[in-house]
C-alpha cells in the first residue's frame, strides 16, 4: 500500500496487525518521532534503519515512549544500520581488548559502485561533510570526511572521545558531494532532498571501482596503542542487516526485548558476529602501535 508518512494516523491504519514495522524510509532527519508511537499504538514492533543524531538520541533519551512500548509489550529498536549498530558491536568488541583506550575514530566506508538512494545522500549531506582526512580501511587508502553520527554520544558511556568519519572511493563523488553540500544542515529537507535526487541519478552512470563497503572502529588509549576492528561486506546490504536480522528474531520470539532498546545491545558480540558472517560479511582486526618518533627510532 502507499503511505504519506506526513499525515497523522496513515501508520498507524497500516501497522494495525502486523508484527513489526521496519523503517527504511529517510532521511529521518525529516520524520516525525510521532510515526514511532503510531506503530506502538498499532500494537507492532518498531524498527529502523536510522544514522541521524537527532532521531537515533531522541528515542533512545525518551523515557515516555520507553514506558508506552513496555506497556504495550512490543520493542523499539532504532539506529539498526551500519551507525550506530555495527559501529557500535565493533566499538564493544574492542573495548574488551584495550579497557584503557580513549579515543575512537569511526569509519564507513562507501564502494564507488554502490547505488546511493536519495535518502541515504540527502542523510549524508543533512549530517555535514567537513575536516578532510586521509584514512586507511580494509578495502584500501579513502579520503574521509567527519560527519555528525549517534556514535559520539552513545560511545560517551565508555569514557572514548570520538570522531565519526565517511570515506568515499571516487574522487568525482567526494567533489560532488561537498560541492552539493552547500548549507544542507541548515537547508530546508525538501531542497536537500531536491539536490540528492540529481546526485543518485548522477550516480547511476558511476560503473567503476568497488561494490564492496565496510565499517571500521579504531580505539587508541593514552600512548597510541590500541586495535581496529571492521566488517567488511561485498555490497551495500550491511546497511539493512542489523535491522533485518532483528525483524527476524521479533517474528519468531526468539528477541524477547520490550520498550526502547539501544542499537548494539540486540545480541551479544559473539551472537553478532555469528548472524553478519552467516550472510556473508566479513570480520578484520589489527593492533595498532604507537607511531614513532625520532627519540625511538
């Protein structure tokens, strides 16, 4: 059926019997939070596949729609993508490896031949696209941007000062895309939007380099030393994973969660790991040594 997300009530008609709503429609920067207790008031599951700071926050700080998604014995479960859930997994995973550590750096990095949808640009361009950087990914050298993403608050409980960061394979896309940038963190949604329609349909004619992508988190304590973990997959399908395996288990029961539950916090590190290697996605990992100086060499 179609669905105007923008007018009261719609979802809540279309949720009425269904399990769980899974939502990948974006960028949720221009979503109402409404749309979540519609589902809940629908009696369903919510889902989503969200990366934008001020929703994957605003639900997970809002301890009323806790209390209504409790009352009514279904889950919350936003940010189910790359960010902040297998960010997060990763950024876990590490920590058990180096409990000192301090800094984190968060890297998603994008294969040129990877179709970019007009929510997923529009997100990019809404989150800020700044302070260009060299970074090494498993999948090769990428020239990266920071962007805003829920990591940087979530990751605040670990004690870790963070940086997230977006590495893009083509020089073409990285020039559009700050080009296109302009004032989109300010701009109204609908002009953002009107701008990543003419970037996905450029993108379209963009048949070289990889299809691949992956996720890396590197965390460093005091000295530099630390270690970076990544998944690594061959296409775009990371993304909706993490959403899409816990739509399976709140089908089947075996995810026995109720109310708001946070991204990473579905399943244990290991349980993880199991269900991304299982669909095809690959585990890295490395030390990391403390750069050199003259003094030790």
């Amino acid at each position: 059926m179609r669905i105007d997300l923008a007018r009261s009530g719609e979802l809540r008609q279309a949720a009425g019997g269904c399990v769980a709503v899974a939502c990948t429609a974006g960028p949720f920067q221009a979503l109402r939070v409404e749309l979540v207790k519609e589902v809940v008031d629908a009696g369903a599951h919510w889902v989503d596949i969200a990366d934008a700071s001020g929703w994957v926050l605003g639900i997970l700080e809002d301890s009323e729609l806790d209390e209504q998604a409790r009352a009514a014995s279904v889950a919350v479960g936003t940010g189910l993508s790359t960010l902040p859930a297998l960010s997060g997994v990763l950024a876990r995973w590490l920590i058990e490896r180096v409990p000192q550590a301090r800094t984190a750096t968060v890297i998603l990095s994008i294969g040129n031949r990877n179709r970019k949808g007009a929510a997923a640009i529009g997100s990019a361009l809404m989150s800020g696209m700044r302070d260009p950087s060299r970074v090494e990914t498993p999948i090769g050298p990428r020239s990266s941007f920071r962007i805003d993403a829920p990591d940087d608050r979530l990751l605040a409980a670990e004690r870790l000062e963070v940086t997230c960061r977006v590495a893009l394979e083509s020089a073409i896309a990285r020039l559009i895309a700050v080009l296109a940038r302009g004032r989109s963190q300010e701009s109204d949604p609908r002009e953002v939007m009107r701008r990543s329609r003419l970037l996905t349909r450029a993108s379209s004619f963009w048949n070289y380099g990889s299809s691949g992508g992956c996720v890396q988190v590197e965390v460093r304590d005091e000295h530099g030393v630390g270690a970076a973990a990544a998944f690594v997959g061959p296409d775009q399908r990371m993304a909706i994973l993490p959403a899409a395996i816990v739509v399976k288990r709140l089908v089947n029961g075996s995810a026995g969660f109720r109310g708001v539950i946070r991204p990473a916090n579905w399943m244990s590190i290991a349980e993880s790991i199991a269900e991304l290697r299982r669909r095809g996605i690959r585990t890295v990992w490395r030390d990391i040594a403390p750069a050199r100086t003259d003094s030790t060499r």
